[in-house]
C-alpha cells in the first residue's frame, strides 16, 4: 500500500524544522494516521463553539482534580 502523500512533506519540515528525521517505521506509519486524523478533525469543524470549552486552564484542572482533593 503507498504511503498517504502528506508523508512525506511532513518529514521534510519536521527535518527542517526540528532538525531531526523520522526515527523509525512506527513514526512513519503514524504520519500516514496523520492524514486520517486531519480528514477526521475536519468533519468536525463548525460543530463545537467555545463556550463547550473549557474557560481556561484553571479551570480546566478544576474539572480533572481527584474527588478528595
């Protein structure tokens, strides 16, 4: 099966702009998921608003505290 075509550009700039290379297969195959991820994300966009967000990050640490803390 040929690799997804966002593969390898995104090598590329992640080795220009890290300056590090993919380091094995497993990375490379998660750069093909990136690709399904990115599709994914984008069905979803115009579905969320803000205010289902978080307010902020305190809050946000409010919300995934331990119950008896």
């Amino acid at each position: 099966m040929a690799e997804p075509k966002l593969v390898l550009p995104t090598m590329d700039a992640i080795q220009r702009w890290q300056g590090i290379a993919v380091p094995n297969a497993a990375a490379r195959h998660a750069l093909a998921d990136f690709e399904a991820l990115i599709a994914d994300l984008e069905k979803l966009r115009g579905e969320m608003a803000f205010e289902e967000e978080p307010a902020g990050f305190e809050a946000a640490l409010r919300d995934c505290r331990d119950p008896g803390s």
